[in-house]
C-alpha cells in the first residue's frame, strides 16, 4: 500500500471513530431526554391530580357557603 493510501485510511479510520463517538453521545442525549420526558410526564400526572382535588375541595366548599346563606336567610 502507497504512503498516500496509508494516510488515505488513517482519516478514514479516524472519521469512522469520530463518528462512532458522535453516536455514542446521541444515544447517551436521546437516553436524558427520555428520562426528562418520563419526569415530566409523571410531574404533570401529579399537578393533574392536585388540579383535581382542589376543584373537589372547591366544590365543597361552594356547597358549604350555599348552604350557610341559606340557614341565614331562613332564620
């Protein structure tokens, strides 16, 4: 092989390592992305449910007033 091959596929071999590293952090960003979008996937189910009781909460709580002003205004 010519001295002009040889370093014809050293940067080959080279690029190829490179690329492979490329991949190896994309993979390893794609992984942290996932597991940040799992986190925010499982904080938003539990403002969700938050969400929810407090509208319960809120509701009873109507009632409850309903209710008051219309013992005042019976007595």
């Amino acid at each position: 092989m010519s001295p002009k091959s040889q370093i014809g596929l050293a940067h080959f071999y080279r690029n190829v390592a490179e690329a492979a590293t490329g991949t190896k952090e994309v993979a390893h960003n794609v992984v942290g992305l996932r597991e940040a979008a799992e986190e925010e996937r499982q904080a938003s189910g539990e403002v969700l449910s938050a969400s929810n009781s407090l509208s319960d909460k809120s509701q009873a709580l109507l009632a409850q007033i309903q209710q008051f002003l219309k013992d005042i205004r019976a007595a």
